[in-house]
C-alpha cells in the first residue's frame, strides 16, 4: 500500500518536471539571446570579484535580477576600460547605492 502511494507520488513529481522542462524549452529566441548574453557579462566580471562581492552579487542576481544584470553591464564597462581591475564588497556596495534611485520622503502635514 504504502509502495504504491509512493510510485504514484513519484509519477506525478516526474510529469511535473517534464511539464516545467517543455515550458522552460518553449522560451522565445530573444529570451535565450539575452540569457546568453547574460552570461558572457557574468563570465567577463566573476574573475574579478572578491569573495565577499561574489557572495553579494548572488544575493542581488536572486533578489533583484534587473539590478543584477545593471551591474554587469556597469562592471563590465569598468573592466574594459581598466578602470578596475578587481571588484570588492565596497566597491560594489557604492555602485549599488549609485544605481538605487534616491527615496523622496514624504512629510504628512496637519491641517
């Protein structure tokens, strides 16, 4: 009894993953272009940061992937040009605080 549920469990996890396979394979010719180009930026700028930068730029790539891949770009510009050479947690912490638009703060007034 116990062995069947399982199987039947275990089919139904794998028509799962099949069905998100063949969704994930439908992906526009644009998408797997700018995918790829993604990761030329990402093998381009990895070599050149720390650690701790490396540990950083994965927790923005998960939490915000657009901000991610601004930083990149703004890296790989940097790189290019030789105006950096390696990439540290502080160093990413300011181009960070540079892409983040400013927050107005609101004042509530009484009347």
């Amino acid at each position: 009894m116990i062995m069947s549920e399982l199987d039947e469990i275990r089919k139904r996890k794998l028509e799962q993953l099949r069905r998100l396979q063949s969704a994930q394979g439908q992906q526009s010719p644009g998408e797997d272009n700018l995918a790829q180009q993604i990761a030329q930026l990402e093998s381009m700028v990895k070599p050149a940061f720390t650690r701790e930068a490396l540990e950083r730029y994965g927790t923005i790539k998960t939490a915000f992937p657009e901000k991610a891949v601004q930083v990149l770009v703004v890296l790989a510009q940097f790189i290019q040009s030789g105006k950096v050479k390696h990439v540290d947690d502080d160093l990413l912490k300011k181009l960070l605080t540079q892409l983040t638009p400013k927050k107005r703060e609101t004042q509530i007034r009484g009347i």
